[in-house]
C-alpha cells in the first residue's frame, strides 16, 4: 500500500501537481537537480514492489530481499542505490515482550523508497515530524535516511531501558527470600535480548560507515549526524551486553540459592522428624513387656512418660533452633 | 558414474554431436570461445576421477581431495582451476536428523565438473532449473558455480528453519511441568548445530572472496549474486550460534528445573512422611504398659485414639497445603 | 551554574579585569596567543549551556550530550573542537559502594569548558592543584585535560584497591567453615566491576590516542604525560578483570562447598538416625507378646534391655565417628 | 645416534663414496649444485650435536633446542637455515593414550637433519618411502621437509580418528541408562585433546607461510604441497575444537543425569519406605493396650490386620508405580 | 641502595679507578664509544632515585614509576632511554606460593640502571655470570638487558613446572575415591595462576619487538638472542593457559564427583535404613494383642520370630549388594 508520495524541494515539500495526485501512477516525478521524491510503501503487494522497482530502477535481488520481511539488518550498494535493511524493535508493556519489524530502504540520487513490513515505527507521523525540520531535509535523501534511523535507534534505547526494568525484576526475584523458580523468566529475557543484539549490532557497521565523510554522497554535517546514531547505537548495545551478562551471573546465584535452600530444607526436615521420632523410642521402651519394670507401676508412671517425651522433644527444639537447624 | 555431459553456447545446452553420446569416451568437446562443458559424476570410480582428471589435466592433489567424501568446504586455485568442496545438507524429519553430503567443483575456463557424494542436493534436477535460465547460463562456469552454491545454502536455510523448530519444543519441554529428561535431546541438537556450523563456517570466506568483481573470473554482475549467496550464508550461520547459544540457555534451565524440583519432592516426601510418622507415636503411646492409663478403660478409648490419629494427620495435613509443602 | 571562570597565561592564572569578575556575562575574554580561558561549570541549566555553547561556538550535538548525565565515555572531534567525556567513580565506604558521576569537556585551540554532573571528583579542588603546577598549565587546554583525566584516573586506582578487599572478604567468607550464603554479595561486587568497567574501557581508545604525538594539539611531552596515564587505566582495567574471573572462580567455588556441605549434613543426620532407630527397633522386640521369651522374666531384664540399647547406641556412635560421618 | 647419512641427486639416492661409509666422520660431502645431503639422527648425544652443529654451521641456541625434547613446535630462520620443531603424535590403542615425541628438522640450502626424540613416527621408514618417489626428492630440502610434516600430519589426522572413537563412547556412556561416573573419563580425554592442540596450533602457521610461493626456497608447486598439509592440519583442528566443544557438553549431560538420577532414586527410596512404615503404623495400631478394642477379639483378627498390612502396601505399591515413583 | 657501580670496556668489567670506589659519588663515568656503564640498585631511597635520575637525564615519569613496586610490566621509550618494568617470580615450596618482585631497567646508550624491589632473582649473581660472558656483555647494554630478561624468565619456567606439579597433586586428590574438598586448592592455584600470567603476558610485546633487528639498538645477533626469550616466554604462557584449563575442567570434575558421592551416599543410608526398618515392622507385628497369633504360643515363637528378622535383612542386604546400593 502507498503511504504517501512527495517531492521536496530545498527541504520544502512540494504539491505533486493540481490534485497533489499521491496514487502510484505519477509515480517518477521529474525532479530539478537536488530536489528529491520520497514515497512510503507499507506491507506491499508484490506488483506494488515491481511498480516500484521498475519505475526506480532498482536491483532485483534488492527488491527481492523489500518483499520479504525476515531479512537481517545490512546496507548493500547496488551501482548508484543504496538498500539498507533496518529491524524496529518496540516494548509491548501487557506482555513484557520485545516485537520486531522492518524498514527497507533504497535511496538514490533523488529518491528515497521506505518500504515497511510489519507495526512498529509510524514513518508517516516521521515524516510529517521531519517535514518540521527543513534543515535536516535539505540533506536530501540521505537526510531522510539519517532521521529514520535516529528514530529507529531512539526506539532501541527505550527498549534496553524496559529491558533493564526487567532484569531488575528477575535480580529482586532471584534474591527475595521466597521460593521462585526464575529460571523461566531469565530464558525469555535472553531471548529476548538476543533478539535485540541480532537487530542491533548488524547495524553498527553501517552507521560508523557513515558517520566518515565520503566525497560522495555523505558530506562532513551529515557524517556527524549518522556519528550521533551511531554512538546511540554503542550505548543501546552496551546495555544490551550488560543485561546478558548480569542474568547470566542471576541465574547462577539462582543455582547456588536452590541448593542452599535445599540444605536448609533438610536441616529442618530432619530436626522436625527427630522431634517425633525420639518420643517414638521412648514409647517402644515403655511398650516392652519386662516382668519387672518399676515405672510401670508407678501411679504417675503414664504422665511422667509423657512429660519425659514432651521435655526431650522440647530440649531437641531449643538445641536445634540454637544451631540454626530449625 | 557420468550423470550427465553437455556444451553450452550462449546459455543454451547444445547436443553433443549426432547421438548425443553423454558417455566419457567424447568427454571433452572442442568449445567455441565463451561456450563452456558441464559434466556431473556421482560418487565416481577411481577410473572415472583418473579419465576426468587427465581430460581437463586437474591437478592431483584435487583429484585425490574430489575422491575423499571427508572434505572440509574450501576454495583452492589450481592455475587456471578453482576447486570448490561444499557440504550439503538436508533435514530427515522421519529421524529428526541432519544428513550431511559433499559436491566437489572444478571450474575452468570453459568447462565444469561436478563430483557428488551421498544424497542431498539433486543435481540433475538443479541442471534442468538452470536451464530454463539462460541468463545465468550466460555467465558461464561461474554461473553454474553461483546456481549450485545458491541452491545448496538454500538447503542450509531450510535445515536451520527446521533445527528452529526442534529448539523451540526442547525449550517447551524443558518449562513443562513434567519430569523430563531433556540433556539427551539437547546434546544431540547441538552436535548437529556443531555439524552445520562445520559446513557453514568454512564457506563464508570463499562466497565473500567471489562477492567482490576481480578483473578475472568475477564480472560486477556476478559478484552481486555472490553476495546474495553469502549474505543468505550470514544468515544461516547467524540462527545457528543463536540456536546453540539458546541451547545452552535452555540447559542451565534444564538443570536449574531439576533441583527445584528436586527440592519440592523431599518437601513433599517429608509431609508424607510426617503423616505415617506421628500416628505412629500416638499408637506407640496406646501400647505402653503403664498400669494407669485412664485411655485404655475407657469405653471409646479405642475410636478415641483413632480420630486423634486421623485429626492429627488431618491437621498436618492442612498444614502443609496451606504453606506449599504438600 | 558557573563554578569558576578564568584566564591562563603562560601558566598562570590571570585576574579577568577589575573585580575578577566570573559571571557568565564576561565569559569571552579575548586572548593573547598561546593564552586559554577556563569555564567550570555544575549540573548546568539548560540556559547556561545554551549561552557557553553559542560564546564558544560549541556543535549542537555536542552541547546535546553534555546536558545528559547518562553519555558512555567518549572523544568526539568537532571542527576544531574536542568534546570528551568521562565518567567519575568513587567508593562510598558506609555502603561498600560504587558510585558514578560524568564529567564532559570541550577543549579548544584557547579555552577549556568542563562540565560536571553529580558528585564524586572536586574539580574546583582540582583546578586549585594545578594552578600550583605551572608547568602543566603551560601545555595549555590539553594540559588541563591531562590533569582532569589523571585525577579521575586516580579515583579509578582508588576504587580499584577497595575492590580488592572486597573481594578479599568474599574470597575468606567463601572458604570459611561457616555456613554463608555468598550469592547475593558476589553477584552486587560483580554488577560493580560490570560498572568499573564501562567507566574504564572506552576512555583507553582516547587516553592511546593521545600518547601519540601529532602535529596539532599534541606534543612529544604531552604525549608522555598521556600515555601515564593510559598505562594506569591499564592497570585499573587488569585489575578489574581480575577481580571479574577471582569472583567467578570464587563464585564456582561456592557451590561446590555447598553441594559438599548437603553431602555432611545428610551422613549426619542419617547416622543420628541410626542412633534412635536401632533402639526402637530393640524395643519393638521387648514388646513382642511371645509366651516363651525367657529375657521378659529375668530380674535384671529391663536394664539389661537399656543397656543393649545404649551400648549399640554407642558403638555405631564410635563407629560413625571414625568413619567421619559424625 | 647417526641412523642414516645420504647424498641425493636428482630425485636419487648416491652411494657415499666406495665403502658408502655412512659414519659422521664422513658428515658433510661435497655437493653439486642442486645436490642436498640428508642425515638423520635419532637421541643424539651433547658431541653428536655438536659435531653436526659445526660441519652445518648450526646457530647455537637452535642446536641448544634441537638438544632438548620439550619445545613447542615452532619455525625459526637462521640466517640462510630454517630450524623446524615438530611434534610427533600417536595412539597407543591399549591405554587409550595419546603418546608425544618430537622430530627437530634443519633445512639448508643442499643439506637436511632431522633430529628425531622418543618413539613414534619411523624417520628411516619414512626415507625408504620417500627414496621411491623421486618426483618429491626432486625438489630438495624442501621436499623432505614436505615429506615428513605431511607424514606426522597424517598420524594427527590417526589420533584425531582414535579421539572421536573415544568421544562416542563416552557419549553412549553418559547416555547410558547405568549409573556411569564418566567425570573422570572426560577429564583424561580433555587432557589429551588439549596435548594435540598444543602440537597441532602452533604448526600452522608455518604451513600456511609455505604455502605461499616464495622467491627463496619455495616454488610454486612446493607451495602447493604444503598448502594440502596446512589443509590437512586446518582438518584435524576442527576435528579436535569439536570434539573439546562435544566433551564439555557432554560433561554438563552427565552432570544433569546425576542430578535427575538422584531425584529418580530419592522418590524410589520414599516409596520403598512408604511400604514399610505403613504397615508398621497398623501393627502399632493393634498394638495399643485398649481394654475395648472389638477386633483383637475377633477369630481371624491377626489374618484380617496382616491381610490389611498387605492390601494397603499393595495399594501403595500400585498406585507408585502408576505415578512413576517407583 | 647502590648494589654494584661498573664499567665494561669490550665485554670486559674495568675497575673504576683506584681504590674502585663503588659509591654513588662516581656516578657517571666518562665512556669510550662503545662502552657502557652498569649500576644495580636494591630498595632505592627516594633520595638515590633522584641522585641517579639527575646523574643518567632520566624521565620523571619513569623515575616515578620505578620507585613504585607495583608496576605492571612494560616497555617505554623516553627519547633515547628505554625503560622497562620485570615482574620477577619465584615458587616457595614450603608454601606452595608463587611470590613477586619487581626489576626495573633504564638501558640508554652507554648505560644501565638495574633497579629490584623485593626478592627474587639475585642480579649481583647474574652480574657475576654475566662478567664470565664477555660475548654477551660485548652487546652492550642490550646484552646487559638480555641476560636478565634471560634470567627471569628462565625462573617463569621453573614457577610453571612447579605449578604442573602442583596441578598434576590437585588432580589425582579430585579423582582418589577419598572424600576430599578440592576447591579450596582449586582456587588458591588459580590466583597463582592469574599472577603468573599477569607477569607474563605483558612481556611478551616488548620481547617480540626486541626480537626483530630494527636500525637502531636491536642488531640482528641481539634479536635472535631475545627471539630465545621470547620463546621461552610463548612456551610458559602456554604451559599456564593450559594448567588454567586444566584446572577449571577439574573444578567441574570435582562438581560431579561431589554428585556422584552424594547419590551414592544416599543410596547407602537407604539400603542401611531398610535393614533396620523391616525388623522393626516384624516387631511391630509380633507386638499386636490380638487373642489369636498362633505364633505368640509356639515354644520357639521368640527365637523364630529374631531368625525371621535376621533372615529378611540378610535378604535385603544380599540384593542391596547386588544390585549395587550397599
């Protein structure tokens, strides 16, 4: 589906002509030199893409790799196109789950195509941010580019910052003194990370790639720009990194706070089964049959036999809470 | 054993003389330049290595490497011959198991041999695809080279599609709620993981070295598909260390899920225990032979010890419910 | 809010006209050649940096970093402008803590503007050292540089050494007789060094740099004074790092002793079992109903009964003591 | 000791002089152009080195390593003389052991000594063999150099098989429904990996150098040669990283199944248990003193309370094994 | 405190002067080209440091760092001294400890200054040594340099094959059927470990670099002398990387084997408990009042009744042996 459709002219966007017509027939719009087209296509049928692939001129194992939306993160040259595959991440707060999408990319010389798979960022409430800000349009097509990724990026670090919130979650978990079995929540969380790791770090390449100028397309303003990104982009895989490896040593103490629970457990088990089991021997003992056992005769042989359970029962008690078994 | 022999003029297959004889005996026919001969041998004879090789005068040590079904991939020139081993892959549903095979290429100026071993990859039926496309034809040896390595990565990401599968129930199972036994299921994923990262690895570097257009064998236009073959390859190899690092996540959670439930049994056990255990005492109580003991003339002495049993337990019982031990 | 502002020259600090004065509306002074101005300032308001960031001429994106207290360490060159930042550390003793704050510089061919956020390293203090070091001061804007990185690379030392007995403590708490549940304590020192370290690693890329004389800012003897301080922030980083892999090892270390431990307890308490459970089972015997069993008649039946008791009682005591399982 | 001493021309063995006095007093003959000398020793005493070291003008601290069988394999130049250390490998079926001696080579430009240490590769073996293919003695030092790295790579290649052999019986081991301790097994396993690492690494390097056709002593087509030994070599490192990955895997299965074990044997224990204390709860039972308890009274009372004894184990009984706890 | 005050003249110690008074008021003594003069330190006082600095033109960052034992080792180049930091280490056997010390060197032109803090080597030894060597002390200063670096890291050597065997003792403990607690062990030598390699490892740069000739101080005879050392150096780190792995993967050893007993033990209390437990039921059976037990009335009731019980744990006992519990 085409989103929009538009030319920009000194980071102005310009009417497409009399009834601004947006539909995909005016497709090419013949462009003075520096101005350029921009048209955002989301989830396309395949003769959307072949519209468009032919119209631009673009490569076919590009427009191949547009269609399908489970490509990983790369910037390929394709003579004077660049194709730049992003993934978008977002933070769903009901699930405390990562959902990914993808943004492909062709600029050339005077055109930009978006081609959106999947929810995630809305590149038209972008563009009509950017079409705010002339002084980054006016970079052209690699301007537009640089805000996508900036919003991109943007939404990365909000990303690793639920996910810190989450690993502080399992970390409190792990170390309350409740039974909890974290194990569970540690493995999503990994996923989950992994996932973000496998958006972001393909991506870092590119973006160092641009942040040097090149007499090409990338001038000096620009490069700092995409140096800005990149940096972000740094940070978001840091804290991704970081986050790993502090669940890592979670699950671990994990580990080591089950076994010593189990220890304990035992200690108690044992100490509350000595509780009972002693009273139980001195009962088999006054349960024999001897001719001559003088307790038994005793009037308050039976209370006295009762208090001698209970007294070692509770002497057993005292000791065992002293030393920490119980 | 000669699969199959064929000329190729301007990506057309031409008959090979008048009975078309696809035997060994005409085995090199004389090419116009820019037509190439594409011979395939299946797990071939010493004789057939030895014919083949003094027809297009291979060298011999890769004769003897194409002989050899235990290759690891590699790329090695030879004078004006690049000697291709690929490992081929394929998933067997029926065992839930990656089968392993290898093709050997020798690419010449004006002609291809194709040596498999084992099963896999049918490379009769990729030569009939490729025929219905001249425009790969056209590119001559390193076309038929580019079709073959394409079709075999393909085959990589179908393995790796179906080994994602296999995770993902290791990993349902490891979180059930059932007891199971998940290290035998998981060690022997990741000896397959291990297998395809051994076919996958070794490849990446030659597929990247053909990605990039060299004055010789590599136009521009054959470098670009080259570089969909290795960027396909990337990915392959990038769900592979996910699925093994996911792998050895979900074992930690295996043995982690072990001990918690090792402990929830002997809590468990204990209660159960404590139940049999202090009706035993009372009963020892009652079978003391004190000569006062009000119970034992009582009427309803008996069923009065009985429900203290029972009450007892049930309190216990109750108990133990309430604070997760039962 | 502006905590110190003035000029230098030729290694000494020069009055800023009648009055000294240091609010911001003087903040340009125009300098003599080889002179730099100096501008401190704390947790600016967004006004301040606004107002410092058009005297000095600063680059936007730069100005945007330095009003975020959350950068990682980095050095960007801007034009003719360096932007630096670092982060701060320093141990808080009552907490047995690490704490972190952010320092970011801009040095320019004729001033220095360092902005700091939280607490941690005084750099007024800082600046009152070094107008006493002439010779340092002398080097101009990266002289100041050197001496900011020096004193934070200092703290870092300092953090570094109260690490170490830290990890002392676990180390002896770890294989100290005493039941100890080391966890939670090496999982905190392990969150601290992961924050040591992001502190520490990406300052030794620019402090490297540094150490190498080139033509512009960077002097034969600044670059020795650099490459000081790079050598301590080696130092720091091999302390950190060991420290990481002793807590690992100690952390290992941990759960063997607590899986040994669940091994003593459980020989413990079985053979406290036997001791009670032999006897009952002596005592069942006595309380069999048997018509013929002469041991129920004899005078001295009961103590005899007690005796056998006690003397198996003692033997297994023995005996398990000397087997080690009491 | 001096085990041979040769002269070689043109691919072919020359008797030394009438008496073809192989003693080292005969040690360095007068060569023609592209003529080499070969002589091996095996266990050299300090004056055979010695002696040796001054008729090749040997440097002195390689004559020193060349004494001492405890190198690591390593490639050194000496002015016009290249100084191997190679380490031999083989398997000693009966004890499952891998076994190490070492061959020192110094290559000149017309003379060759390998200095052979322990048992292992048969040098005088393989100067038989390779005395009958003059088309590798053709190419000089080189050519023996080649010889014998390609003979001890093909023994680590022996080794590598053997390993995997053992790796697939621990494996079905550790796998094995037996209780199996298997630690110990890898452990020693894990040491001799680690052994043919540390012969294996460090020899690759030089083969990949000579590997590459140098304008000193390497020709094209003896490059070639030692690219197929450098493959050879990169073949067994796969192998025996896999087989390390495979053995720690296999270690944490066989960690797992002890702790799954445990808790198989723990929840056998308490069913057992369960079988026993019941019926000892219902002998206790009637057991007690009550005047008024209907059943002792009863004819068949003691085959009614055995009977119930029996009736509730079994019950027990079934119900376990229906549970899987027994 | 100065320990020795020389000059060399062509690998030949001269007095210095009559009476060849060694005091620090000698210092600098006027040198032929190609002589060299020596002074060893110990401890130096600050005060010493200084004298020697002012009298050799030292950098005071070097000085600095010299008079501070806790340097890492390093190689720096002020001008036209190099300054080089040596960690000694030696292996005190009654202690099973490694212990450190510390050499620094300032080796210019026409001299060198040895500084030791600690024990450890005894350089005044080496010196002596060294004296007997004139052909390498003809190297000069560089050869000076050699024959410590030399010295030290022969000493490494030694530290490592104390470690193996300290190693191959922790080994056989964790594999002995004893119950041991090896982790304690494991630990400590893994500490050790870490300080060899933190000796180590940072030599082995500056070590490579001495070992290629360069115009200025290296020619190529003095780099094949410390190629030797830096070999070594290469043969220690991998003995201590390999004696690291080692021990982890007996670590883990140690981990099973603590499982491994646990289960073992547990089975064992349990065939243990079950020979008291069934006599105990028998008792109980035999202690029932029923008015009808035939048994009760048998002449040998009582004797058959113990004969059961014996007859039934000798059962049980029998099977627990078999079936391998006991």
């Amino acid at each position: 589906m085409i989103v929009d459709n538009a030319l920009y002219h000194q980071g102005k966007r310009v009417p497409l002509g009399p009834g601004d017509d947006q539909s995909l027939g005016s497709a090419r719009v013949p462009c003075d030199p520096g101005d350029f087209q921009w048209i955002g296509i989301h989830d396309p049928s395949p003769d959307e893409l072949e519209l468009i692939a032919s119209t631009f001129d673009l490569h076919p194992l590009a427009v191949e790799d547009a269609g399908d939306s489970h490509q990983r993160p790369k910037l390929e040259h394709y003579d004077d196109t660049l194709f730049l595959v992003l993934k978008t991440l977002w933070y769903v707060d009901e699930e405390d789950a990562v959902e990914t999408g993808e943004i492909n990319m062709f600029i050339g010389k005077d055109f930009v195509v978006t081609v959106r798979h999947g929810e995630g960022i809305d590149l038209a409430a972008s563009r009509r941010d950017l079409e705010q800000r002339a002084k980054v349009l006016e970079h052209g097509p690699m301007g537009v580019m640089y805000a996508i990724c900036d919003r991109v990026v943007d939404e990365y670090e909000r990303v690793g910052a639920a996910l810190e919130v989450d690993v502080d979650e399992v970390e409190e978990s792990v170390f309350s003194p409740a039974r909890t079995d974290d194990s569970n929540r540690i493995y999503v969380l990994k996923r989950e990370i992994a996932e973000v790791r496998r958006a972001v770090m393909p991506l870092r390449e590119p973006m160092r790639r641009f942040a040097t100028p090149t007499e090409g397309l990338i001038t000096a303003e620009t490069a700092t720009y995409f140096r800005d990104v990149a940096d972000h982009l740094q940070r978001v895989s840091e804290v991704i990194d970081n986050l790993d490896v502090l669940l890592s040593t979670a699950f671990d103490a994990h580990l080591a706070r089950v076994s010593v629970q189990q220890n304990e457990d035992m200690r108690k088990i044992s100490a509350g089964a000595a509780l009972v089991v002693v009273p139980t021997l001195i009962a088999g003992i006054y349960g024999m049959n001897f001719d001559h056992m003088p307790e038994l005769g005793w009037t308050y042989g039976y209370p006295f036999s009762l208090l001698l359970m209970v007294g070692i029962a509770g002497g057993l008690f005292t000791w065992f809470k002293k030393s920490g078994w119980l």
